[in-house]
C-alpha cells in the first residue's frame, strides 16, 4: 500500500466515520493516570514494506484533516529499539475535535525491523487493525487523562496501517488521529510502542 493511497483511504475512513469515532471519545480517553501511562504493548504499524519516504515530496501528503504535512519539520525524535527512530512532524488540533499526529519512523540500524511492533495489545484493535500504529497514546497532564486512537464503529483506527518490514536507511510515514484534549491543553506526552514519549506542542 503506499502513502498516497493510504493518506486516501484514511481521508475516507474520517469523513465516512468521524461522527461514529467521536462518540467514541470516552472510549478513548483513560482514567486520571497523568502521565503514568504504560507502554500498551507491541505489534504492528502501516505503510509499505521499508519504503524511503525521507527524500521523497509525495511523502508530505496531505493529513487525514486535508493539510500538507512538513517532513522536514522536527518537533520531536525520539528513539526506539533496534536503532529505530521516530521523527514527529506535526501535531494540530483540527475544527472535528480530534488532533491528528503525523511522524515518520526511521530504520537506522544495519536490520531489517519488523513494521508488527506499534499496534498495542488491545484484541479487538488487533483483530482489526493488524500492523498498524493503532498502540499509540497521548497523556494531558494538567488533564490528568490519557487519549487512545479513535476507531470507527467497525474498529477500524484513525491511523496508519499495513506497514511491514523497514529495510535498512528507509523510513516510513506514519499519522494517528485523537479526542482533542481541552483548548486550554496546549501540550502532550506522546507515545508509541517500543519508543520513548515525547513531549509536544499541540498547534492549530
């Protein structure tokens, strides 16, 4: 699958199923842990098989909200295992109520790393959901509450999906879409399975 056809396929899963997604948003968000949330787990993530998207301007799709994405732009990195790094490109609160997060994974190693490693561990994400970034979370502090993917009424992510295998020096796009915390939360912790949080600035 590539990123175009993805950022497609996501552009239509949000329109068709925003309305389903966002009565899902206490679905969505955790109890008052802060920021104490747990690693979900592992499993999968989605974009083509180690496809290099670093140099490539068809990689700055538009997001599932209808905005170019920067790839240039660095907001975070951070690193996972296996000499994985993840790049955050951009995290903006759109007018639907959610917050779309758009990133791109790096393979830095001399390896090829499996793309089955993001999508949590959560069965009924998994079943629907394989190799996808669907494990992600975001943690309001000051909020005292923790944001889980919104999924349509089929538990289906707002996410990425279908990666496989990065090969090594490639890197893959990936966007995940959030319950909008309150617009007096301006900033995140960010987290993916297997990579450490990041702290973002939510803009828009």
């Amino acid at each position: 699958m590539s990123i175009r056809r993805t950022a497609k396929s996501r552009r239509g899963v949000s329109a068709a199923a925003m309305a389903a997604a966002l009565a899902l948003v206490v679905t969505g968000c955790g109890g008052d842990d802060g920021g104490n949330a747990k690693d979900p787990g592992t499993a999968s993530s989605s974009k083509p098989s180690g496809e290099d998207t670093s140099n490539d301007k068809s990689a700055a799709e538009d997001t599932a909200a209808g905005d170019p994405v920067d790839q240039n732009a660095n907001l975070a990195q951070v690193n996972g295992r296996d000499g994985l790094t993840l790049v955050v490109n951009e995290v903006k609160r759109d007018s639907g109520g959610f917050v779309t997060v758009s990133a791109v994974i790096k393979n830095g190693g001399d390896g090829i790393r499996s793309g089955g490693q993001w999508a949590g561990t959560e069965s009924t994400i998994l079943a629907q959901n394989p190799n996808s970034v669907a494990g992600a979370t975001l943690v309001d502090k000051v909020g005292k509450k923790r944001y889980y993917i919104l999924r349509d009424t089929d538990g289906r992510c707002l996410c990425t999906t279908g990666l496989s295998a990065i090969q090594p020096g490639k890197s893959v796009s990936i966007f995940m879409q959030f319950p909008a915390p309150p617009e007096t939360t301006t900033e995140v912790d960010f987290t993916l399975p297997t990579f450490a949080t990041a702290s973002l600035k939510i803009s828009g």
